[in-house]
C-alpha cells in the first residue's frame, strides 16, 4: 500500500488559530479541536481531541502522522461516532499489526465477499510508532465526523514554582485547563529546562514548595521502577522561587574595610557591595562600621536600609584610608550595637584578607565571641575571583562565617558583571549539592533537568531543579542528598517509592538510548504508552473486512579557591610571601619619632605591613637612664602613634612582609 503525502495548512480565523491536516488521496482531513492539559506531581497529562471528515470510505480512510511532544507517551485512546465512544485497548505492537492485517484480508471469497456490504464491513483504528509522534491508521466503513481523543502523559521541568513542556505549535490557540501558554521563554528558562524541540511553552503553577516555611522551601522525592533483577531510582529536587524570606526583624552591621592596602579597585567593589545591600535589605535596620587601627559608625544610629543608601554611598567614596586592619576593633564597635537591639543579628565583614598575623591566626571563636550569641558572619573578601560576588570557602576568614552558619565570598567588579549582593541578604542556593546512593551505580539518560551532584557537587540556584538517575538491585536502599544553604548544612534522605514506578519506566522508555536491547524491551513494555513494544487497537460494527479492491496494506509506522596572587597599583605580591630583605625604615620614621623626644632611650619596632599599609607595631624600649614607669609607657605609646600615624614607602611592596626599625643612641 502506497504512502499518502498530507499537507499542514494553518488556518486563521478571527477568534484563534484552527489546525487542519488534509490527506491527500483519502478524502479525509483531521482538525485538532481542543487540548486539555492538568498538572499531577510532576507529571503532565494531556487530552487531545482530534475531529476527522471521512468523504471517501475504506480501508485506511485515514493515515496521518501526528506530532506529539517528544517527552510525551501516548496512554490512552477513545474514537467516538455517532454519540458512541470506542476506547483503543493497549495491544502488544506485533499483535496490533497482525490485527490490522487481518482485515485488509477478510472476506477473500469473493461470494462471501458479496454478502458483506459496506455497511457491514468492521471499523477499526490502529495507533503506532511513538514517542514524538503516532500514527493514526482508520478503517472506517462509511463515510462521516469521527472525533479521535488522545491520553498523554509526560514529565515536566520544574522552574520558578512552574512546571514547564514543550508542546507542538499546533496546539496553539487550543489549549485549556491548568497551564499558561508562554509568549516568549526566557534565557534563564531555557537554559533550566533544555528542551531539545521547537514548540509552545506552556507553563502549570506549582507552588507546594513555595509554601513552605523560610529557608525549607525545598522539594525532594524519589520513585522506584523494579523491571526484574534490575532496580531504577529517579531522584529530583526542586527549589522554590525564593528559597528564603529576609527577616522582618532583621538587624545588620556592615563592617568595611578602610585601611590603606585596599586598591582602587577593591574599595570600589566593597562600597558597590554595600549599596547593594542596602538597597536588597529594604526597611531593614543596618548600622556600618568602617574600620582601620581604630573603628567608627558612619551613621548616626540605626536606620532603614533603603534611607541609608545615598549617606553611606557618600562616607564610602569620602572615606580616607588609613594603616590598621584591625577587623577584630570593627566586629567589637559591630558587636556592642548589636547588643542594644534585639531580633535577627547579622554581620558582613568586608576585607582585602591583609592583616597582620596575629588576626590569621586567630581562631573564630575568639571573633564570634565580640558579638552576640546566635550573630551570623558574612565574610567579603574583595579581589580575586571571576567578578561579581562568588562563593568561596577557601578565604582567610572563611573559617569565622562557618562558625556562625554564614557565607564566605569573593566580591570583585568585573567589566560585565555588576555586585548583586542578594546572596547576603537572603539565601538563594543550595551549594555543593551532592547525593549519597548506596547501592546503586549512577546513570545519565537525556533528561530536561540539570544533573545533580555528577560529576561532582553542584550549586543548585533558587526557583531550579536537577535531577539523578541509578541503577540498581533489590539490595539497593535509601538516597540521601546534601548541601550547604549559607553555612548550614541541608541534608534530606529519601525512601524512593515503587507506587512511581510507572512514571520512571515511562521517562526511561522516552529519555534513555544506552541499555542492552533486552533490558530496553522490557523497559518499554513496562511504560505501557505508544512505542516500540505497544500500540492502540480497536475494531468495532459489522464482521466484514476490506479484502476487495484495497489488497493488503499495513501502515507503517522520549543537581573556587583563593587567588594566588594579589596585585596593586603599585607592585605585584604573592599572599603569605615574607620580605627576605627587609627594608630599613629607619630612616623613614626617625623624624616622626624624633618627636618623642627619647632623651637617651633606645626603641626597637617590629613593623607588619601588608602592600604599603601598616598592620601591626609592636615597641619595644631601653630607658635605662628612666625609671620612672609612667614615663616609659607615656614615650612607648607617643612612638606607636608616631608609627601608626606615618607613611613609609617601600621599593618592592609585598602582599606581606615585617620590618625593623631602631631609634636612639646605640
């Protein structure tokens, strides 16, 4: 039997676009009529109603391919005539085909042949191929409207509390129920849900986990397909669109660096990053501390955040470097207004990570404990990093956020990135996602989600989803998934459930192409939809077939480390490299200490610097000559001040490096 060509022509009318489909050759044509679509879990089902003209009776009165959503199956069929509905039974492929066959070659004798007239000739319709499309085989004795009904059912992408398919254009203008029709997807949408064919977005709310609580707005389930020997687990895990709410009683200190090693650079991210808190934290009290040897406010008392955005954004730019990095004063001045409030207490702690030894080698605890119980640390640490703000726990301070259930980031200005400082207003992703299946062997057939935690971690963004796949036996247990929300680690362990077996089987049948033959037949008897195993068949009316003058015809027929390196406007300098030469700074300073007035004393100064900013001082003084006390401490604290108060230049400055000078007679 010849193939018959068909041409698709769109017609438009006022009210909405109606598909017709002509057969050629067959005096049929079939319009789609309606689509209806409702949201089940994570599953999609779809009704779709065809209407079929039928001019010219016989056998294949109808042959039409049919394009259908390639993540879809084909799960039931129902053909009504004459107010009479024929639902299709699901037929073994080989079956349905010897079926269809058989009435192309009922009736041989042509006596017999002669006793059955049109009228009392069988009807019949024959569904095969899938996934992606069907074809739709008819046998109709008469001519006359035939309304054919498709079932389909198909895994949908998750995405922003919405779950997401792809159908063909030629539902537009037809679709009803649950979803939205999407005008246009966005990039974001399109890189979520990797849908490989063109088509109408259609979008069905799905905001269960949205309805959670502040920061347990996460979803994870597992299904379980047991085909035999072999066991199949489907994990996956949605986030909501906000993940987090911002604290209405929320308090923030931002405790800025103002110290001179900060470049050019690095002060401009650090205020970009504080504006942008700012005006992320909405009427939120905040409080920023800029500090350098010594700490102070730079606004009057607490204050909304949004009315605080153009005052800070002027003290950042006006603000005058100074030698210190003494980021444990700044936590204490952060601490002890923390003190007077009560709520939620929060620090962001910004710093170029150059300090002097004794703040590197600190323990957290020693920082957390100038703050308030329950205070949670944000550490900053301007430069490095691929620009914007980035996770990064391998920072100097990054131990003292860890402490505190916070976060440690590199914040840089990139030439194509701005500082969105969301991430430290309120969580927005599950980092280092990994999943934990004893058990079973992992597995990638082609999904519309992201894979979690393969080939290793992942950072899962809020309002995404990801999903994984195992293979194993009845030996094979639980799954558990975790990371880390901030700092605090999210861990959720998963019985997968056999009662969604069929929906796994079905998403195998569609998405895998890697299992041995044997094992994909099985796989594909198990989804019971349209495919390679399985095919809808239904006969109905008289018990004559089709034997004279058509012969015999069967139709043919888816879950970064540090920078290494620092460099400044005035050198290149390697972090945690000592001066081996140091430079005398004698010289520099002797007339700022001059000052002193030493009057026969001698002092000792072990000077730390990071870049061309003093970091530590340390005196130490001879005053043989005096004895009173008072005096000794009174010219050791004019020497620090004079130190710490000065300028010294260096011809090689380094990222780290200790000096000495003397002062006195020797």
């Amino acid at each position: 039997m010849r193939r018959l060509v068909l041409a698709v022509l769109l017609v438009s009318s006022g009210a909405a676009a109606r598909t017709v489909i002509h057969a050629d050759d067959t005096g049929a044509s079939i319009d789609v009529v309606a689509v209806q679509g409702e949201l089940a879990g994570a599953v999609a089902t779809f009704r779709v109603r065809y209407v079929a003209t039928v001019e010219t009776p016989g056998y294949g009165s109808l042959i039409e391919t049919l394009e259908l959503p390639a993540t879809a199956l084909v799960t039931a069929a129902t053909v009504r005539r004459d107010g009479v509905a024929h639902r299709l039974g699901l037929v073994r492929a080989e079956d349905a085909t010897r079926k269809w066959g058989e009435l192309a070659n009922k009736d041989q004798d042509e006596d017999q042949a002669a006793r059955h007239a049109a009228a009392a000739r069988r009807a019949a319709v024959l569904i095969e191929g899938g996934p992606g499309s069907v074809t739709v085989s008819m046998a109709s004795p008469r001519a006359g409207r035939v309304e054919l009904e498709l079932e389909l059912a198909m895994q949908t992408c998750f995405f922003r509390d919405a779950r997401y398919v792809v159908v063909p254009a030629t539902w537009a203008g037809h679709t009803r129920g649950g979803p939205r029709t999407v005008a246009k997807p966005s990039d974001e949408l399109a890189a979520a849900c990797t849908f490989t064919t063109d088509g109408v977005w259609l979008a069905f709310p799905a905001p269960e986990v949205a309805r959670r609580r502040s920061g347990d707005r996460i979803g994870a389930f597992a299904g379980r397909l047991v085909a035999g020997e072999d066991h199949f687990v489907r994990v996956e895990v949605d986030l909501a669109a906000m993940l987090a709410d911002i604290p209405h009683d929320l308090a923030t200190v931002l405790v800025v660096d103002g110290s001179r090693s900060m470049t050019i650079d690095e002060r401009e991210a650090q205020r970009e990053l504080v504006v942008s808190y700012l005006r992320k934290a909405g009427a939120t009290r905040v409080q920023v501390i800029a500090f350098a040897r010594t700490a102070r406010p730079l606004l009057p008392s607490w204050t909304a955040a949004s009315r605080a955005v153009e005052r800070v954004d002027r003290e950042l730019r006006a603000l005058a470097p100074r030698n210190g990095s003494n980021l444990d004063v700044g936590l204490a001045e952060a601490g002890a207004w923390l003190e007077r409030i009560e709520g939620t207490r929060r620090v962001v702690l910004v710093t170029d990570d150059r300090m002097a030894s004794r703040l590197q080698e600190t323990q957290p605890a020693t920082l957390k404990r100038a703050l308030p119980a329950g205070t949670l640390v944000h550490v900053a640490s301007a430069g490095g990093g691929g620009g914007g703000v980035t996770r990064d726990d391998g920072t100097v301070l990054a131990p003292l956020a860890a402490a505190t259930d916070g976060i440690s980031v590199r914040v840089q200005k990139g030439d194509d990135r701005t500082i969105d400082a969301t991430m430290l207003v309120r969580p927005i992703s599950i980092d280092q996602l990994v999943v934990t299946a004893p058990g079973w062997t992992q597995l990638e057939p082609s999904t519309e989600l992201a894979v979690c935690g393969a080939p290793s971690d992942v950072d899962l963004g809020e309002g995404r989803a990801c999903s994984w796949w195992g293979h194993g036996d009845v030996t094979s247990g639980p799954v558990a998934i975790a990371g880390l929300v901030w700092g605090r680690r999210i861990t959720r362990v998963l019985r997968p459930d056999p009662l969604h077996g069929l929906e796994v089987a079905r998403e195998l049948s569609i998405a895998s192409t890697s299992f041995e033959p044997a094992l994909k037949e099985r796989l594909d008897k198990m989804a019971r939809g349209v495919n390679a195993q399985w095919s809808m068949y239904g006969e109905w009316g008289g018990t004559g077939g089709y034997f004279e003058g058509f012969g015999i015809g069967i139709s043919g027929g888816c879950c970064g480390g540090a920078s290494s390196s620092t460099i400044d406007h005035v050198g290149i300098g390697t972090l945690g490299v000592r001066n081996r030469e140091p430079e005398n700074l004698s010289a520099q300073l002797a007339p700022a200490v001059a000052a002193c007035k030493l009057e026969g004393a001698t002092a000792r100064a072990d000077i730390e610097m990071t870049m061309l900013e003093i970091v530590d001082v340390v005196v130490r003084l001879d005053g043989r000559s005096r004895t009173d006390p008072n005096d000794l401490r009174r010219l050791q604290t004019c020497i620090e001040d004079a130190i710490w108060d000065a300028s010294p230049m260096l011809a090689r400055p380094l990222a780290h490096s200790t000096h000495v000078a003397t002062f006195g007679a020797p």
